[in-house]
C-alpha cells in the first residue's frame, strides 16, 4: 500500500513538473522555444501555439526548456 502511494506522489509531482514548463514555455518565446527543441521540420509544422505543447513529448519539453535557458543544465539533470 505505501509503495503505490509513494509511486503516486512521484507521479503527481512529475505531471506538476511538466505542466509548470509548459506555463513557462508560454510566457517564453514560443516560436523560439518550438524552433530550437523540434529538430525535425515536418513535425515542427504542426506546433503553432501554446495549445500545441500537450503535443510534446516530456523528454522534448524538458530537453527544449534546457536548450532555451528555462531551466539550468544541472535542473535538466535533475529531471
């Protein structure tokens, strides 16, 4: 029972993680931000505004926020 609940938290704290980027994201430049953490151009295509970040991946949000400067090098490691 305390394994699922811990397992719960991590999940919880994991979601508010990514949906807190995602706020920080749209205050951001966010063409900048789509143009610098979508490499592939076809797919680029199809992220245009802030509705489109539940698009992206997690591993592309927090490798994005890295890449722009939201978040340090050493918080991307941490997540």
């Amino acid at each position: 029972m305390i394994i699922g609940l811990f397992d719960a938290a991590l999940n919880y704290l994991w979601d508010e993680t990514i949906k807190n980027l995602r706020r920080k994201v749209a205050i951001f430049d966010i063409d900048y931000f789509y143009d610098t953490a979508i490499k592939d151009t076809k797919k680029r295509t199809k992220f245009k505004d802030e509705q489109d970040l539940v698009k992206l991946d997690d591993w592309e949000l927090v490798a994005g926020c890295e890449e722009t400067g939201i978040i340090t090098q050493l918080g991307y490691k941490h997540l």
